[in-house]
C-alpha cells in the first residue's frame, strides 16, 4: 500500500515535469516574465563587435534570439552566429548554413511558474547559478537588479523585469559587453519570426 500512495504522488510530479510549449502553458496561465511581448536591441562591445536582438511574446514562451558578433580568439578573427526560437520549454537553435537545428529542454523556468512569481523565479534561478546580489542600477531609465559571477563565464547580469538588458561575459581572455540599446514594450511581431521552416532537419 505505500509503494502505491507514493506512486500517486509520484504521477503529478512526473506530469509537473515534462516539457510543455508556450500554447499549454499559456492555457495555464503561467508567466515567464510580467511583460506579454517585448523587443530589444543590443549593442555588443569590448573585446568583440556586433548586435543583438531579442523579441518575445506570450509573456515570455515564445522567443527569438538573434545575434551576430566578430572577435579575435588566440589570434584568429572569429564570426559567431546565433538564431535561436524557443516555443515554451523547448528552444532550438538554427543552423542556416546546413537547415539544421539542434534541440534542447529547458523546464526551469515553467516547473516554478505554477507557484512563484515571475520576478521570484527568475531570482531563484540567478542564485542557483551562483549569482549575488549587488544595488540597483539604471540602464535606460530602467531599474535593474545587478547579479555578479565569481568564476563564471558570465561575470555580469543587469536585470529588468526579469529580462537581461546588459551582460559582461569572458570567452577565453576576452571580454564582451551586450548593452540594450533600444527597448520597446507592447511589440506584436510577426509570428512567422517564431516559425522553424519546414525543410530544417534536426541534428541527431
């Protein structure tokens, strides 16, 4: 008889943690973020040159990020590319050299939506990366929350409404800067932005 109540236990935990996309969690009326829809620009500067971009609807589960950035690492010149559309827990990341995309699951977001706030989610996830907590600070008018990174890659995070708007970040001895530029709130893009082209295959 307890194997079989922890069993019953068991089944919503199991159903809780299984990867859902933004349209199911929508229906929930789960939240990512406080904001419904949101596009920025980036500007990427220090040791690297380039721009960035990133729009999202849905509060949140339905996102592109875009970005293009040049940088010299041990000598050579490198070009770094990245488009990447997640639909609720699953993200893709294109490849349109090859029309390929590879696929990931990320639930750390949606296993606490059903019962934290989007601001307390996206705070218990800054310190599970090991971020602290400096004072706030101002980028565009906008009060961010400045998290630090002792020994990480990512050095720096200034956050708005639970959105990134600047990151400092080391790729090898490099040091690279993405400072939001240009914010606009209340965006509706163009849903074909959020579509993966049906002749993309994914990557095994």
């Amino acid at each position: 008889m307890k194997s079989f109540i922890h069993f019953l236990f068991l089944i919503p935990f199991l159903a809780f943690s299984q990867a859902r996309t933004a349209e199911e969690l929508q229906t929930q009326n789960l939240k990512k973020y406080s904001l419904e829809s949101v596009e920025i620009n980036y500007t990427i500067t220090g040791d690297a040159e380039g721009e960035e971009v990133m729009v999202f609807t849905d509060y949140g589960w339905t996102s592109l990020r875009q970005q293009t950035m040049t940088f010299e690492l041990y000598g050579i010149t490198r070009t770094q590319n990245i488009y990447e559309i997640t639909d609720g827990d699953f993200v893709y990341r294109l490849n349109p050299e090859d029309s390929t995309y590879k696929l990931r699951k990320d639930v750390k977001w949606s296993q606490q939506a059903s019962y934290k706030t989007p601001t307390q989610v996206s705070e218990s996830i800054l310190f599970a990366m090991g971020g602290i907590q400096q004072a706030d600070s101002i980028l565009m008018d906008k009060k961010c929350q400045v998290w630090t990174f002792e020994g990480k890659a990512i050095q720096e995070l200034w956050i708005w409404n639970g959105v990134v708007l600047k990151r400092k970040a080391k790729l090898g001895d490099q040091q690279i800067v993405t400072t939001a530029t240009d914010i606009k709130v209340g965006v509706s893009p163009n849903p074909i932005l959020f579509t993966i082209p049906e002749y993309f295959e994914e990557q095994k």
